[in-house]
C-alpha cells in the first residue's frame, strides 16, 4: 500500500494524509508496535542483528518467510530463516525465537550449555517458551482440519 501525501502539524511534525502502511492483520504499524507486535520485516531483522552483535554471531543472511513446521531454523552457512508468523506474536516470543536460533551458531543442541547461555541472556526463556505451543497458527489450523501433523515443537 501506498502512503498518502505527507503534511505538517502546527509543531512542524509530518503527518501522513491517507492510511500509513500496515501490519499482516491491518493495524496501522504505530498500533501494531503500541500493541507489541513488530511493525515489518524490516524491525524484526534489524532485531535479530542487534541480539547477533550482542551474541557475538556472524549471521549471513535472514530470511522472514512462510514455514509450516518450525518457528525458526539456522545453517551451519550462517543463514537464518524465521517463520513470518513471528511479525504478528509478542516481541518477547520473537527475542526467544531469534536468541534461541543464535545461540545455536555457538552450541548445537539444547543440553546445560545452551540453557544456561539462554537464561543468561532471557532469564525467563522457559516461561516464554511455554506459551509458543499454545499458539494456533494458521497453517497448524488448516494442517488440523486436514488431517495432518500438528504439532509444532516448543524449542524452535
């Protein structure tokens, strides 16, 4: 969508004329971030630079796309895909998913190691964690009345 003319306020500040460019489900983005979901694409993978330089991670490239199985997955390459379901969740669901994912580049599985680099970095990653199998999506919905797997794994 397009955005309309830009004018001014009396206090010199642009206003957008017409609807300003809006999230996944039709929020305008400023209702969208007030209600705690990320704004774009855009937001969430300047996000998951941030938690990169934070981790010490070399991340190559990021992708925000479709996924049917999985919240997230990273290559040994250094490529990092997020299921774009992510863009419409809470922001601490989303800091899970990427840290979760990052830490990954350092250590390969979900033994003592990894859970106490994540409780360094979320010290309430477990309660985060629980709340993602709770969430419906719309392809575990559709995957239901179909008959197909729907499962969709708490860790990734």
């Amino acid at each position: 969508m397009k955005v309309g003319r830009t004018t001014t306020n009396g206090g010199g500040t642009p206003q957008t004329s017409l609807a300003a460019r809006r999230s996944k489900h039709g929020l305008p983005r400023d209702a969208a971030a007030r209600i705690g979901c990320w704004r774009d694409r855009e937001e969430f993978k300047a996000r998951v630079l941030e938690w990169a330089r934070t981790l010490n991670v070399a991340a190559k490239s990021i992708y925000v796309r479709p996924m049917r199985r999985k919240w997230a997955s990273c290559s040994t390459a250094g490529t990092l895909s997020f299921n774009d379901e992510l863009l419409d969740l809470a922001r601490d669901l989303g800091d899970y998913v990427i840290v979760h994912e990052l830490l990954h580049f350092s250590v390969p599985n979900h033994g003592k190691l990894w859970k106490s680099l994540m409780r360094v970095h979320l010290s309430d990653w477990e309660s985060v964690a629980a709340r993602l199998p709770r969430i419906q999506t719309k392809t575990r919905n559709a995957r239901q009345r179909h008959g197909g797997h729907a499962g969709r794994s708490p860790q990734k």
